[in-house]
C-alpha cells in the first residue's frame, strides 16, 4: 500500500494499526535517533583514540550540556508535533503551520540566551558538571566551542521530527544520516590530520549539527513540504500546551544528563578524578541505547496523536502494543549482548590494554540490567504525551529522572561506596516501571 506525502485521516484508516503503519514511522525515527546520538558517540571514539582516556572524560563530563540543548529540542518539539497531528486529523492545517512557525521562532531566542550564556561561563560550568584539575581545559574548550552551534543542535532536531509530521520521515534519516557522515569525516580530518584534539571534536559535532539544520531549512523553504512558514500572532496558550506535552521526552534527555553529572561527581569523590573513564564508556552506550528507545516512542507518537484526532480507539492501542513488544525486544537483544559480549563494546571507547578496561566491563554488565525496564518506561511515558495526558506522562517522566534513578544512586553509594553503583539503575528503572504500570491502569480505565 503506498501512502500519500501527508499522513491525512483517509490515509491513516486505510491501513490503520498495521505492522506496515508502526514500523513506517518507527524505524525511520529509531534511525534518526541513533545517528542524533551517534555524533556525541564519535566524538568519544575519535577522541580516546587520538588524545587519551582523560580527553574521553573530558567530553563525557560536557555531555549533560549536550543533553541540554537535546532536551529544550524535545521540550519544544514533541509538543508542537503532537498539535500540529491534532490539527491535521482535524483538517485545520493553517493552524498546524501557524504552530510550527512559532516554535521555531522561540527556538532562535532560546538558542541565542544559551549561547551568550555558556560563552562567558564555560570553565565554572565544566567545575559545576564534575571536570577536575586534569579535565577541566579540555571540558572548557569543548563547551565553548559546541555552545556557537546551539541553535543548529535544536533547530536541526525540532526540524527533523516535523518532517515526520509531514508525512515524510524517510527525510529524517537522510538530513541525518548526511549529517552524521559530516561529523566522522570531519572527525578524523581534525583530530588525526590537523591535530586539533578535543577542540577539533567539538568543532566537527558542531558544523555536523549545522549540515542537518541547514539539510531541513532546505526541504521546508523549498515549496515542496505540506507544513509552511507562515505569519504568525504570538500565541501564549499554544506554548502552554506545548510545553507539557514535551516535558516527558524531555526529561529523558535531561535526565541523562543530570545522572551522568551525579556519577561523575560519585566516581569523583569515591575512586578519583582516573576513574571517570569507567562511566564515560557506560554513558556511551546507555544513550545509544536511550535513543533507541525514545526512537520507537517518538515513532509510535504521531500515529496515536493521529488516531486520537480520529477518534479511532481500536488503532491507539494497538500502537501501544506495537510499541511494547518492539522495546521489550531490543530490551532483550541489549541485555544478551551486554552480558555476552560487554568487551566489546567496551574496546570501542578503551584499549584492551587499559588498566580500567576489566572494571569498565564489569560496571557494564551491571548497568545494562536495567534497559529493559527503562525501556518500557520511555514507551509509556511517550504513549500518555501522545493521547494529551500530559500530567501522566510528566509524573512519570521527572520522577523517573530527578527522583527515583538519583534516590538510588545515592542510597546505594551510602550503603555500599563506590561497589554498589552500577546496580543502581536496575532498582531505579523497576520501581518507575511499576509506577508507569499504575497510571496506565489508571488512563485506560
């Protein structure tokens, strides 16, 4: 069956529920999702290959900056999705786009506040995100370097999930994929041509996010897309919806960030400022594997919030069901090849040789146990933003993230020091999937 360039009602009923529908929409967004991860994870590769095991520390330390930038990207973008499909299952198209125009337009002033902001202060905010004596001038560089390109971080991503508003999500893959392919080489230009380090990493992540941003400008200027620039009257009550209906994608971003600040400043005070690697290696692979997942949520999201406008009741939980049994099965796929293989994923980012290489797979190993759950989690929470059950899917979500991962970490690193870290996330991720299973008992009702 093909289907037209906009997802429209007719469209959407004809194959409503299938197979076809779900992973038309998924793969493309799980796609896009782990080439968006893929350049923080590069810039990893290329700079412990080419500068050392401390560089890598370093740019693991600058990542909840990068986690920022993704989450206001969310923040912004998931919300205006959600109502541009409300709009367009109910065939009021002008208004989707008048939705769209404004969110872009507080994206360049958010992003110019931000950048101003981490240009003047990027050495205390590299002490704030846990960079000691020996990393703090590479996390300085490498935040004031990222920072000049924050609008192309947020833009890019806003941009990349409209397309898949508007009925085009194979363009997601090719502005990414073309970005990603933009950073690499330009990682292995600057880092091992020119010599230019961890400065070098930020510069080619940075000009890679521009690629993809200047990728989507394109389609959407072009006159070939359904959604267009329009004018637009400031509309307060627009970004009041938006911004709850992004807070539980969000949060997922955010909440990487915060805990790989809290991990770094544990590792700090309970092995030193050499151990930081350990968990620069296993925040690597937990956002490849956070994206992954998020992918499938986001990709599920816009045939809901679709079905939602159709009223087609049958279709929505279907989706849902879809969705569960896609993340429980890279849930699985993940854990068998953490608990079989961890050395190596490990070898990507640290030499066999390495002194911390055995620990790190260790801790690997550990961790890993709790992407199951998790990813379940991100599904749910992805399921109540798209039904416009923003309080459900923000409960979840911030407690997730700011209240239950933490509370364990700490409870375990009281308990235990510095042995009992890595379990933490297990017991963490178990009792939000619990929480997450009370509230859709609760909205399905």
């Amino acid at each position: 069956m093909s289907f037209p360039a906009n997802p429209s009602h007719k469209s959407m009923s004809s194959a409503s529920g299938s197979w076809r529908t779900f992973f038309r929409y998924v793969l493309p967004s799980v796609s896009a999702m782990v080439l968006f991860s893929a350049y923080t994870i590069i810039d990893g590769i290329f700079v412990s290959r080419g500068v050392g095991e401390l560089a890598l520390a370093a740019v693991n330390i600058s990542l909840p900056f990068i986690n920022i930038l993704s989450g206001v990207a969310i923040l912004l973008s998931m919300g205006t999705s959600t109502l541009c499909a409300f709009a367009m299952g109910e065939g009021d198209h002008d208004r989707g786009e008048r939705v769209f125009t404004q969110t872009v337009v507080v994206i360049l002033a958010v992003s110019a506040v931000i950048t101003l902001g981490v240009s003047l202060f990027a050495e205390p905010l590299g002490y704030l995100l846990g960079a000691g004596p020996q990393t703090i001038g590479y996390t300085a560089e490498y935040l004031h370097i990222v920072c000049l390109f924050s609008v192309c971080f947020i833009l890019s991503y806003c941009l990349e999930v409209m397309v898949k508003v508007d009925g085009r999500p194979q363009l997601a893959v090719i502005g990414v994929g073309t970005s990603f392919l933009v950073n690499v080489g330009l990682d292995y230009v600057f880092i091992f041509r020119l010599g230019w380090e961890v400065w070098g990493a930020a510069l080619a992540t940075g000009l890679a996010q521009l690629a993809s941003m200047a990728f989507f400008l394109s389609y959407f200027l072009s006159g070939k897309s359904n959604l267009k620039f329009r004018r637009f009257r400031l509309r307060l009550k627009d970004l009041r919806r938006i911004l709850p209906l992004g807070i539980a994608d969000c949060s997922i971003e955010l909440m990487l960030g915060f805990l790989t600040l809290l991990y770094n400043h544990v590792i700090l005070s309970a092995f030193g400022e050499g151990c930081l690697p350990i968990y620069a290696v296993i925040a690597y692979i937990s956002l490849l594997v956070s994206m992954v997942m998020q992918g499938v949520a986001q990709g599920m999201m816009p045939l809901v919030s679709l079905a939602v406008g159709q009223n087609d009741k049958t279709s929505i939980r279907l989706y849902l069901k879809q969705c569960l049994i896609t993340v429980a099965a890279v849930g699985i796929l993940v854990e068998l090849v953490c608990q079989l293989a961890p050395g190596i994923l490990v070898s990507l980012l640290l030499e066999g040789d390495s002194g911390l290489f055995g620990q790190t797979v260790s801790a690997l190993r550990q961790y890993a146990l709790s992407y199951l759950p998790a990813g379940v989690s991100i599904a749910l929470a992805g399921y109540f933003a798209a039904l416009g059950r923003s309080g459900s899917s923000a409960l979840l979500s911030l407690s997730r993230g700011f209240v239950l991962l933490p509370a364990a970490l700490l409870v375990f690193y009281a308990l235990g020091g510095g042995t009992g870290i890595w379990l933490a996330a297990l017991t963490g991720e178990a009792v939000t999937l619990a929480l997450g299973l009370i509230l859709l008992y609760r909205v399905e009702r």
